[in-house]
C-alpha cells in the first residue's frame, strides 16, 4: 500500500500577512512567504495551511471574505501567489487554503446587491426573515461578544442570519446557485495548484437554513470531494468540526470501509483532553479519549494540534473540569474568551516551562494523526492579552532580535499586528536567529523531532495501542506499521519513574531510543525504563527495512 501525503508529514499553519513583510508596508507579503520557504522546509513542514488570505475587511482574521476569486492586495498579486505555489512546489512542500463558505463578509458585493435589492439575483443567496425570527438569540457562536444570530437590516428591510459575526451574513446554502458556486471556488484554487483546503466551519456549512429537516447534509462534502478528485486526485479536505464522535464519523463518511466524504477532520475532543491531561499530571483523559474515539475508514486521519488561530476551545469538557484546567493554566478571566477557551499560546499557557512544552509537543507528534502546528510555537511564542479577543495570538512572526523583529522593516507602529515587545516571550528574546545559533534551544528541538517524527511513519499510518498499568502520570503507547514499531513514554508528572515494560520486548532487536527529554545513557532496558518528571522517550522496538 503506498503511502498518501497526508498521512506521513507535519502541518504547519500560518497567516501571510503576519508571516514575513518585503516591502516595508508592515504587512507580511507571499514574497516573504516564499522567502522562508527554506526555514519551514528545514523544520521540516511538508504541508502550509494558509489562513485566509483573500481579500477582506479582515474583522475576523480575514474569515469575512469579500472575494473568492483574488488574493488580499496586501499580500501581494495573483501571480505572487502562484510563484510563491510554485517555489513550494519546487521544495516539496505542498500548499492548502482555507476554504470559508459558510457566510461572507458583509462588504462582499453578494451580500451588497442581495440587501439593496429583493429582486436581485443574489437575494436568495442568504438567508432572509421578514419578521423576528424566534432563534434569534440561541446557538451564537461567539457569546459575550455577538447577542444574537439574526440581525435587523434597514437597507433589506429584512433580518438575515449570521451564525458568526453580524457582518460574516451566512450563504443560503440551501441555494444550488450557491452549492455550484462553492464548488467552483474551490476547483479555482485547485486548479492554481493547491492540495486541498482546511474546511472552515464545516457543521455551519452543512446546515440546512430552511424547511424542518434540520439534518446535516453530508453529502454535500461527499459531491465536494468528487469535485477535487476529477480536477486532483490527491487533493484533501480537513474538515473543522468540532462535533460529536458519531457525527464525526459522518463526516468521512464510507462505503466498503473507504472515507468517501473528507478524509482529515481536527482531533477536537483529543485537543482538550490533552489539555486537560497536561493540566490534571494525569495521562488517563488523553487514554481514555483515544480508546472513546471512533475508529476511522481506510485513509480517514487525524489532524491534531495544541494550537491554533482560534482560542483553546474547552466547550466538550465538564464546568468542573474547565475549572481545574482554569486553575492549573489560565487564573485570569482575561485569559478567556466566549466562556469556553483560553486565548493564549501553549508556552505561556504552560507557565514557560521548557519542560513542559517539549513534553506538550512530543506528546502531540506521537499521537495517532498528522500534527498541525501553528507558526511561532516552534520559537515558544507569546501572546499580548491586550489585544482583543483571538487577536491575543495572532502577532507578527519573530526572526530576530532587530526592532521589527525580523518581520518588517516599517515603523512597528504601523504593523498590522503588534509584536510581542516585552516580558520573556519578547522577540527580543523569543526568535529564530538567536535560537538558531543554540543547539539546546526550542527552535533546535522541534527540527530534531519533527524529522524524527518523518522517519516514523508508524505514527500517522499505523496502529496504535495504549499500554496499561504504568503510574496515572505516565502515558504509555505504541504505533505499529509497515515500518514497524514505536514505543512511546511519556510522563505527565513532575516525578520521575521507573517502569517495566519488558513484555513489549522483541528478542531479534535490540530497542532504541531515538527522542528524549534528557541524556538516559547507552541502552534501553525496558524492566527498568527510567522517565525524569515531565520527561518522554521515544523507542524503536522493531525496525522494517526492505518490505
Ligand atoms: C472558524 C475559524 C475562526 C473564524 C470562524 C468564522 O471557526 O477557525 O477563526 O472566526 O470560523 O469564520
Ligand atoms: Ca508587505
């Protein structure tokens, strides 16, 4: 069986305009993407997931689009696009978009001539009530911050709906004009040589907005699909969806045991279990979720993360649980956002403990799936809990030590985004150049175990099998596959341990560790495998060459 891209690399996502300005306008550009095009190659990204990068008002991170068709002008032209498509190309690393079709933004010329005119032909391309709809304020998306999901146009003399932001108006996705539409955003950037997209708000997309049959319409990812595959056949969707496991399973959707919908969806629930693990000094949730999860159909995957553009999402978790993870992590109300996440980045979440972050990381790279990274966590990142909302995490990208850090060579005032300028995530202290230069550095470190991670193919394409009976802090599991076996230990806890795990033990090879916290000595001796507090190892106990 080959081996399905998808399946085997590291994602990496990123915001072009915080990424790497050129110009000096202050705003990262595609030129500058393509000029790191060699720092994320050697980190070892096979996959770019871009956030949105097209042209918007970009009052919510450039999710309220108002052109599909183009790239924001500030990154660049169309043709910056491509070129940049193509230097990736040449470097092997493959490029996916986020594709946001749920709604629009309110600036986009839909929406404009749908509100001006009832007999406009994009009327009926959203969603209209002429009276006050009686779910108007249930199932926001962001509470505390949006009151409601209907609001009152005066130029419409209508309400429409808005799941999201009052000026991202949902798609009437009900509407074959829109389906059809949806479909030709998407082989349009296909055709422009993208592997696929990150489908953004994918349980809003499939909701249907009329009529009493409110059942999600999965077929529509499946008629999505087929679409991608005709124009590429090893194009992919991951789906966020952040929904139960038996509504996930729907998601992939099969047919003889094959994925027939999208074939990678965000390992949501895992995420906040991790957390939740992290939090507690307990490995139990992470073990107890990943034997609730549903198995997958043949070529289904897992995306999982720590991070990401949005906010910690703890919502699956219990009030009580939210608590104890509030306490351990994030004290401070501020620290919140919409009553459910924490808006911060992993290092300051984990109080700056080195320790802790590599474990956190080396944690989420063993686990079964493709781990999705979000740029500057590879640096440790901080965030600026004075800026709005998710803002809190989206600033400029960190590569040196030089006012503008690196990013721009425009008076900071005028970045798009502040930079992180004081305390111990400072760019002055936080960034690639100087981490560069130390081998013992975060930076250093994620190179070493994401290229250990891509000798591993076990870990995204094999099975996995949680081993029992270590201390509650410890974790326990291996991953078997073609290429053969891996052990992985990792101690949630502050204290050290001793396990003995000789069963696992395969007399034809010796067992070798190739990823630590710290210096075990020569040897493996699984009857006594020493783990420091908060320490992992990673342990080949079967290699398969020639098969
Ligand atoms: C998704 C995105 C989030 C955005 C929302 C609306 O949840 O991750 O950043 O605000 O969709 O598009
Ligand atoms: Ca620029």
């Amino acid at each position: 069986m080959l081996t399905r891209w998808y399946r085997t690399g590291v994602f990496y996502s990123l915001d072009v305009g915080l990424f790497q300005d050129t110009n000096g306008d202050g705003v990262g550009d595609f030129q500058g993407l393509m000029e790191r095009l060699d720092y994320l190659g050697r980190l070892g990204v096979s996959t770019l997931w871009l956030n949105p990068m097209y042209p918007s008002p970009r009052r919510d991170g450039g999710y309220d689009i108002c052109d599909y068709y183009h790239v924001h002008q500030r990154l660049g032209s169309l043709g910056d696009f491509a070129l940049m498509m193509h230097e990736a190309g040449e470097r092997g690393i493959r490029v996916m978009l986020d594709l946001v079709v749920n709604h629009t933004s309110d600036q986009h010329p839909w929406f404009q001539s749908a509100r001006s005119d009832p007999n406009s032909p994009y009327r009926d391309w959203y969603v209209w009530s002429e009276t006050e709809p009686p779910d108007r304020f249930e199932g926001m998306v962001f509470p505390g911050v949006e009151n409601e999901i209907w609001t009152y146009d005066e130029v419409a003399h209508a309400w429409y709906r808005h799941r999201f932001y009052r000026f991202e108006p949902d798609l009437n996705t009900d509407n074959p004009a829109v389906q059809e539409e949806i479909h030709k955003i998407a082989m349009f950037w296909i055709d422009l040589g993208v592997s696929g997209f990150r489908v953004d708000a994918a349980p809003f997309l499939i909701e249907p907005r009329h009529g009493p049959d409110k059942r999600p319409r999965y077929e529509f990812l499946r008629e999505l699909r087929e679409s991608m595959s005709w124009h590429r056949g090893d194009s992919v969707m991951l789906a966020e969806a952040n929904v139960s496991d038996e509504e996930l399973r729907e998601y992939f959707g099969q047919a003889d045991g094959t994925a027939t919908r999208v074939l990678m969806v965000f390992a949501f629930r895992l995420n906040q279990a991790l957390i939740l693990a992290l939090a507690r000094e307990d490995a139990r949730p992470v073990a107890a979720t990943l034997r609730e999860l549903p198995d997958l159909p043949r070529y289904g995957q897992w995306a999982t993360f720590l991070r990401n553009h949005d906010e910690v999402d703890l919502g699956r978790l219990t009030e009580e649980e939210r608590q104890e993870v509030a306490r351990a992590f994030a004290p401070d109300p501020d620290m919140w956002a919409y009553g459910r996440g924490i808006r911060r980045r992993l290092a300051p979440i984990l109080h700056g403990d080195r320790r802790r972050i590599e474990l956190a990381y080396s944690l989420q790279m063993s686990m079964p799936g493709t781990p999705v990274i979000r740029y500057g966590e590879e640096l440790g990142m901080g965030d600026r809990l004075d800026l709005p909302e998710r803002e809190a995490i989206r600033t400029p990208m960190q590569w040196d030590h030089t006012p503008g850090a690196g990013f721009s060579s425009a008076d900071p005032r005028a970045f798009t985004a502040p930079l992180v300028e004081d305390g111990p995530y400072s760019y002055k202290i936080v960034n690639v150049t100087d981490e560069r230069l130390d081998p013992n550095s975060l930076l250093t470190w994620f190179e070493r175990t994401l290229h250990a991670l891509r000798e591993c193919e076990e870990i995204g394409t094999g099975d996995h099998e949680i081993i029992d009976g270590g201390p509650p802090g410890v974790m326990v599991h291996q991953a078997t596959g073609r290429t053969g076996t891996t052990l992985f230990v990792h101690n949630l806890a502050n204290q050290p341990c001793r396990l003995k795990l000789g069963d696992l033990h395969d007399p034809v090879q010796e067992p070798l560790s190739f990823v630590a916290d710290s210096d075990y000595g020569n040897g493996v001796d699984l009857d006594a495998l020493d783990v420091a507090g908060y320490g992992y190892r990673w342990i080949r106990l079967r290699r398969m060459v020639g098969q």
